[in-house]
C-alpha cells in the first residue's frame, strides 16, 4: 500500500509539473509583447529628465510601465532629426514613436513647460494603441470617433486630424487615441474609465496643453489684432491724405485767383475782400489741423506697426523653440 501510495504522489507531482509547464509556455505565447516590455523595463536605467516627466506627467503605474518600456529619450536638435523624420516643410514635429522607442525634442523655452510632458503622454498612448486587441481597439475606435464628431467646431484639431490623414494612413483613430487622451477635457465615462488606468490625474496633462497652447493662441490673437488695427489706419490715412493733398491744391488755385482778383482791383469793396480773405484763412486753418491730425494717426500707424512686428517676432522666436531643424544643411559638393 505504502508503494502504491508513493506512485501516485509521484504521478500527481508529474501531472501537476506538466500542467505548470502548459500553462507557462502558454503564458509566454500569448504574452510575448508584456514579458519582452517587463525585461527592458527591468534593465532601463532613465536619466532624471525622463524620470521628471514621467512624474509631473503622474502616469499611473501602468502607465509609467508602458512609457518606461519605450526607452523614452529627451534629444536636441541633431540627435532628434536623426531619430524623427519630419512628414512636412514647415510642420515640425515634437516626438515619434517608432521602433518601439520614444524619442521627444528637448524645448527649452519656458514659455511652452508642459509641452515635453504633453508630448511623452502622446507617444505612451501610441505605444499602448500599438498593444491593444484588435477588440478593444474596436471598441475604442467607436468611442473616440463620437468624440471626435462632438468637437467639430474645433478647426484647430479638425487641421491636425487632416494633416495625420495626409502623412499616416490608417493612423487617425492611433492619432486621435492619443491626442484625446492628451489634450480634450470631459469625455464620455467609458473614455476617462480607459484612461484613467494609465494617468492618475489626467486633466493635469490637459492642463499642461491647454497653457501652452494659449500662449500661441493669445500672441496670434494679438498679431491678428493689431494687423486689423493697421489695416484700417492705413486705409484712413490713405484716403485722409489723399483728401487733404485735393484740397491743398483747390486751396492753393483759389489763393492764387484772390491775389490776382486783389492786384487788380476786382473786388468791389473792402468788406468782400476781407470777407473772402477770412473764408481763405479758415480753409488754411482747416487744412493745418487737418494735416496735424493725420501726421498723429501715421505716428499711431508707425507705433502700431511697430508693436506687430515685435509680436510676430514673439511668434517666431516661439515657432523656432520648437522647431528642431535650426537651419538648412549646406548643398553637397562635388
């Protein structure tokens, strides 16, 4: 009985260790894409910059998980162009995920703080789209779109959506799963129920898109502003001028007959001259403030000009900091 009794323990033990065994080839079958995400978690080493956005980004852990596995890196300009291929002349970009890394242009304009931290939050959300279930990424492409269709009013997404669509095909609902998640406040509870499992505080990365966005916005509001401004100042100056360089030459012909008319006697008394001489000397009066007041507006004009171009310099120097092609490279020689 003893013996008996040690054969089937053993037979047990064998049946249980090859059901572990099953069960764990079928674990790293199915499962592939998380163990090789855990061992370069485990071995990635993030410098502090990396590790300064992942906590003012306030991922979950899931979420620093999924950002950490993409070996993100902070690049300048050089090492950034290396690593990022700009899809468009004069639409510069601010990350890739690609090849399973995530690489992000270093800004250092501290106008535009939050946008390295936007920016990382929208590559982790390509990386984690990359891993979905054709299921659930089903499921999200409905939600996000009847997002998308609520927020056709906003031109400026409207813009970037159509440019995804010209330099991604295929990637729009990639795309908008990231920039939904990144940058739009109040979402339907099954959208905010999906991301929450990866941000602790989602809307402190909206937050973070929503200032920088407003600084380009406001100086843009601000340039269009003043150039309406300077549109019609201009035109009133134009025509100002215009009426007061007719009525400087009608003035000066009807001063040139009067002196003719007084040398040679043709007025009919001393009252009428002197009544049009008045008539004449409120015209030149007229004209003097006239041309005064438009003297004033050109210096308001050159004033106003002078603020929108130190605006549009603002712009620029803000579309430079984010630009990580500084100039163009010199023609190859032969």
């Amino acid at each position: 009985m003893s013996g008996k009794k040690h054969n089937g323990t053993r037979a047990l033990l064998a049946g249980l260790f090859s059901f572990v065994l099953v069960g764990t080839a079928l674990f790293l079958l199915f499962n592939q894409q998380y163990i090789k995400d855990q061992i370069t978690v485990w071995s990635f080493k993030p410098p502090a910059k990396v590790q300064n956005l992942e906590k003012n980004i306030n991922f979950t852990n899931k979420g620093a998980f999924y950002f950490y596995a993409q070996q993100p890196e902070i690049n300048g300009s050089t090492d950034f162009n290396k690593n990022c291929q700009r899809q468009e002349v004069g639409n510069p970009i601010l990350g890739c995920y690609i090849a399973s890394r995530i690489y992000i242009f270093d800004v250092t304009n501290t106008q535009l703080n939050g946008i390295e931290e936007v920016t990382a939050a929208h590559e982790t959300m390509h990386a984690i789209w990359e891993r979905m279930t054709m299921s659930e990424r089903t499921r999200m492409s409905v939600l996000l779109e009847a997002a998308y269709a609520k927020l056709g009013s906003n031109a400026n997404l409207k813009q970037r959506m159509d440019y995804y669509k010209r330099t991604e095909p295929g990637q729009f609902d990639n795309e908008l799963f990231a920039i939904v998640g990144t940058e739009i406040p109040n979402l339907s509870p099954e959208l905010e129920a999906y991301y929450k499992q990866y941000f602790n505080d989602r809307q402190k990365v909206v937050d973070y898109q929503a200032k920088y966005a407003a600084v380009f916005s406001g100086l843009k509001s601000q340039s269009d502003s003043l150039y309406t401004q300077l549109k019609t100042l201009g035109a009133s100056i134009e025509a100002r001028s215009t009426q007061y360089d007719t009525n400087v030459k009608q003035l000066s012909a009807d001063i040139a007959s009067f002196n003719a008319r007084a040398n040679n006697g043709g007025f009919s008394s001393m009252n009428e001259f002197n009544t049009e001489r008045a008539a004449l000397l409120k015209r030149s009066n007229q004209l003097d403030a006239d041309r005064a007041s438009i003297s004033a507006a050109i210096d308001t004009y050159n004033a106003t000009y002078a603020e929108y171009q130190k605006v549009s310099s603002e712009i620029e120097a803000l579309n430079k900091s984010i630009d990580s092609i500084k100039e163009l490279q010199p023609t190859p020689s032969v």
